[in-house]
C-alpha cells in the first residue's frame, strides 16, 4: 500500500528546477547581497535627509563653522529669545530663494531663521509683494520694498528697512561702498523688544542753541526702542514723562533759565529718576553756562585736545583709542574690540556735594597726552607738534554724576552724563563692527535711566583679511606647486613603474 502511494505520487520523483548557472556563481551571490545592502543604505540616507532637513526648519541643528560664527546667534541672544513668551511674526518681504541666493543676506537669512528653531513662539514667513499685493494695506504709515521685513506680536510692529541688515563703510576717495558687517541680530532683537514692550523710554534732544547734528547717536536710539523728540527749552514746555535730556555740543550758550528748566528736570518734584546727558566738543565755542552746570554735579570740562602717538587707530594721533571702561555702566565689551575717541575734551571728576558721586566711564592709556593751542580747528590742527612738556594721561573723557536722595521711603537719583567728544557717535563709527562705541552708548544710557532694550550685541564682522605675500614668497610657490610637486609626483610613478616591470 505504502509503495502504491509512493508510485502514484506526482510530486516524488520529479526532478528538481536548477537555478541558471550565473545565479549559481559565488560572485553573483556576494554581488546580490552587496546591491542589498546598496539598496537599503541609499533608501536609508534618503530617508535621514528628509527627516535633518524637516527638523532643521524647527531646531538649531547646524553648526558654523566660520571664524567668527557669523551665521550663528550669539549666547545673549538665544538666551533672550528663550524668554519670549508672545507670539511673534517676523514676516521677510521677499522670496526664500531672494535672501538665500543674495550675496551677504543669505547670512542675514540663516540668522533670522535661528529664531524661530529656538522658540516656537516665533514664526517666520515669506510674502512676495507682487503676488500679495493686499498686505501692504495692513501698514498704510510704512513704505514697505522688497526684502523689508515686518517684526509684528498682535497689533505693534516695527518696520526694518533691509539695508539696516548690513553695515557698510564709505570710501572717502572713490565713494564706494562696501559691506563691513552683518547686523541682523542686533536688529531683530531690537524689534523683538519694541513689540512686546510694554512702555518706551522718551529721550528730548534741545535745539535753538546751534547744537551739532546728533542724528546718528538719534538713530542708534530709535533702533533701540528709544522714542525721540526734539524740544526748544526757550519755547516748549518740557515733557515730564521723558526719561533723558541730550544736549549736543551747542554753540549758543544756554541762558540761566534754560539751566533752571534743567535742574527742575532732574529734580522731578523730588522724585528724580532723570538723565541729562551733555556733549562737548574741543572745536566748540565756549559754553560757560553749560560747563558750570556740568561742574556743579561734579564735572569739570577741560579744555585742548586729547592725543596718543602710541594708542591710536589708524594713523592719526587724535584718534585714540580707549584705555580704561567702567563695566558698571558699559557691560563686558567683546575681547579685542576697542572704542575710538577722536577728538575729545578731557573730563575732571571730583564733586563737593556729599550727595552726589561721580565715576568714570571711559578713560584714554596713560601714554596719551594734552594739546592745548588755545584754538582748536583743522588749521590748528595741521601745525600739531607732540610736546614733552604736554599734560601726561590717563585722562577721563566720558563720566556720569548720581545725585542720590530719599523720596518716602525709597531711595531715588538722577543722572549727568557727560562726553568730551561729537566723533564717539559719528555714523561711520557707530557702523564699524570692530569697534565698541554704539555698545558703550546704548548699555551706557540704558543702565542709567533703567530701560533694558532687549540686549546689545556687535555686528557679525563680513570682512576678509587679505594675504600679504612678497614677490620672492609669490615665486616660492609658483615653484613648490607647478613644478616640484608634479616632478615628485612623475618621478614616484616612474620608479614604481621601472620596480613592477622587473618583478
């Protein structure tokens, strides 16, 4: 029965299928296992990649790798977004591809990007103008242009013009302009801040007394959440809300009731809590009333020019470069950074007043001295002789007064700031990365009257150092790399060329 069934079994003695002879080769077999896992790698980066490139857009997953870490957020600042607890819409007016492919705002691009991986209270989003013509309509007070952007948390906004993204610095000579530094972080810090604050301190410039142009010191103010309005002390009245009064190297003297408005400022009813900030300037015509009211809160302004031939920027003795700053007031400068005090009256501090104190801020090296020809101009100027019998430094030349008092129970103070120099906030040199003054300004006022603006950082320095080479080292080169390398090279091919043969 048993041999029956294996008889009739269909399947028993069928011959079995040979696989073809390739597939049966070792070759093929360790190749299909190799293509496998070809397959599965290739499948496998793939899917890594979409998977890095999703939670890039949410995460700070890069890192940069450039010197100086310009495409990365400083520690302050991620520290500051951190905190934000609002929902802000940072809205760039322009393509992804407008920013990415730009030369020098593709670093402006990753930065702005970073804000929104470290808080996801913070959305960024791209709005073509031409395509979305109705979005305008939202800010009817702005001229909005493409690549603007718009910093926004419910109905406050603030307006960033693009070319506030970069500094620049001017040729004298050409006029040409190139770009120095990329300040994008300073900028939407700065607009972060305005958005969600609740209130803005209000600064009041004087004019009718033939001030110097204080524009760019203004500006830097109003990127920084500073309101500024302008007020004659001869004919407006003075706002008692305002936090600071900046009074800029005047011409005029201010008359004794112009000084009265001032110490009726700073004496708030007996609740203090104001700032007078007072600018001299070696070329300035001589202020009598000003300088007396500077000394009365401890300040006594100098006269002649300070200079160093051996602590300088650049090549001009006048343009001296800082010794000593008080991190009180200015906060920890950037290691290797300076601030450039060109052209400045030195600064005496010592007060009589028992209730007010005065303290250095910023201060020039010990090997700087005092020219004092009497009058001081670009005529002048061109005859400069350094002297032995100069006044040896370290001389004061930015200083702040506190007058301190007791208002209920609480005590209360009042602040005079005084600068020896218009130059410390010209536009160029608040637009120059490598140096510290618009930092010392804006911590130094901020401290002060008590407003925090957010937080101050440089500009990302954009700056490429040149290679210096001689004409004999150019030749070194030439010869190291086109020829002796390649006749190496030749050579080592040839002897193993000669030993392969002759095995």
């Amino acid at each position: 029965m048993a041999n029956q069934t294996q008889k009739n079994d269909p399947h028993k003695n069928k011959p079995r299928r040979k696989l073809p002879d390739f597939m049966r080769q070792r070759s093929f077999r360790y190749g299909s296992t190799a293509t496998a896992f070809t397959v599965i790698f290739i499948v496998a980066v793939i899917l890594v990649n979409v998977l890095v490139t999703s939670l890039s857009s949410r995460f700070p997953l890069s890192v940069d790798m450039t010197a100086n870490h310009k495409n990365q957020l400083s520690t302050q600042s991620v520290s500051f977004v951190k905190k934000i607890n609002q929902d802000i819409n940072i809205d760039i007016l322009a393509d992804e591809s407008t920013y990415s492919n730009a030369q020098n705002y593709n670093s402006c691009l990753l930065i702005m990007q970073q804000y929104a991986q470290h808080n996801s209270h913070i959305h960024i989003s791209f709005v073509n103008l031409d395509k979305n013509p109705t979005y305008a309509s939202k800010y009817p007070k702005e001229t909005l242009s493409q690549a603007d952007i718009i910093v926004s948390c419910g109905s406050i906004y603030k307006h960033i013009v693009s070319s506030d993204l970069l500094t620049t610095s001017t040729d004298s000579t050409t006029g040409s302009s190139t770009v120095t530094g990329n300040n994008t972080e300073q900028v939407i810090d700065s607009a972060i801040a305005y958005v969600t604050a609740k209130t803005l301190p209000t600064v009041l410039v004087t004019s009718g007394h033939n001030e110097t142009d204080s524009s760019a010191l203004t500006s830097l103010l109003q990127k920084n959440n500073y309101q500024i309005e302008t007020k004659n002390l001869a004919t407006d009245g003075l706002d008692q809300n305002a936090k600071m009064i900046l009074i800029n190297a005047p011409t005029a003297d201010f008359s004794a009731d112009d000084i009265a408005k001032l110490d009726t400022f700073l004496n708030n009813g007996g609740k203090y809590g104001k700032t007078v900030f007072l600018i001299f300037d070696p070329q300035q015509a001589s202020a009598p009333n000003l300088e007396s009211f500077a000394k009365k809160w401890g300040i006594s302004v100098g006269t002649g020019v300070v200079y160093d031939t051996t602590n300088r920027y650049q090549d001009s003795p006048f343009s001296v470069l800082e010794g000593q700053t008080n991190s009180t007031y200015v906060g920890t400068l950037q290691s290797g950074l300076h601030a450039y005090l060109s052209v400045c009256r030195p600064l005496t501090l010592s007060s009589s007043d028992s209730s007010i104190t005065t303290a250095s801020i910023v201060a020039t090296e010990s090997t700087s001295k005092l020219w004092n020809p009497g009058t001081i101009n670009s005529s002048t100027a061109a005859s400069f002789q350094a002297s032995n019998s100069d006044k040896t430094g370290p001389f004061d030349v930015f200083g702040v007064a506190t007058k301190t008092a007791t208002s209920g129970s609480e005590s209360v103070k009042s602040n005079v700031l005084v600068l020896g120099s218009t130059n410390f906030f010209n536009s160029q040199v608040l637009a120059q990365p490598s140096l510290t003054n618009s930092t010392i300004l804006l911590n130094t006022v901020g401290n002060v009257i008590g407003f925090n603006p957010g937080i101050t950082v440089e500009a990302k320095d954009l700056t490429t150092q040149s290679l210096t080479i001689t004409a004999g080292q150019a030749i070194g080169i030439i010869v190291v790399f086109a020829f002796l390398i390649p006749l190496a090279v030749l050579i080592a091919g040839l002897v193993n060329w000669i030993r392969r043969r002759h095995q």
